[in-house]
C-alpha cells in the first residue's frame, strides 16, 4: 500500500526525532574552544571515528528528511487534485482506517 499522509509524518517525525538525538554532540561542540575541540576529538582515531559517524548519521537523516518533505508535499497535491475532481478522499488511498482491538 502506498503512504497515506498519516504514514508520511509519522515516518518524518521518526527522522526528526533521531536528527535530533544525533545532533547534540554539534550543541556540544559549539560550546567548546578550538583547543578543547581538538584535545576532545583528534587526540585518538577512536574520537574521531566518533565524529566522523555522527556527521554521517546527521547527513543521511537530512537526506531522508528531505526526501519525506517532497512525498508529503506531492501527497497534498495529489489530494487536492482528488478534491478538485470529486474524488472521495476517504476511500483508503490517502486515509487507513486502523481496527484495533484491545
């Protein structure tokens, strides 16, 4: 089934949530002199490879971010199209009807 618009912001709020969470160490960063940067990630491979990963997770994320923003941005159009015409908007194609049982 494809995305409904349900399904597109829960998937972006996930990403957000885990950019989020990967990006304290840059709020850490920016508090630090240069030299407490450089003692802090370059003294061992260890810490940089830390670093390194980070920028990557952080990169990746905003890709997948990026990426969500246009499917969601081109699921309202393609609702409001749907509108436009006369569609009915709840027929399973843009909302998913969860049964749940408890």
């Amino acid at each position: 089934m494809a995305d409904t618009f349900g399904s597109l912001v829960d998937k972006l709020t996930t990403v957000d949530l885990k950019m989020w969470t990967n990006q304290e160490i840059f709020y850490k960063i920016r508090k630090m002199t240069f030299e407490e940067f450089k003692e802090k990630y370059f003294k061992d491979d260890k810490n940089v490879k830390e670093l390194w990963q980070t920028f990557q997770k952080v990169i990746d994320l905003n890709l997948q971010r990026n990426v969500l923003i246009n499917e969601l941005d081109q699921k309202i159009i393609e609702m409001m199209k749907a509108a436009a015409n006369g569609e009915d908007l709840d027929n399973g194609k843009f909302i998913q009807r969860a049964h749940k049982t408890y």
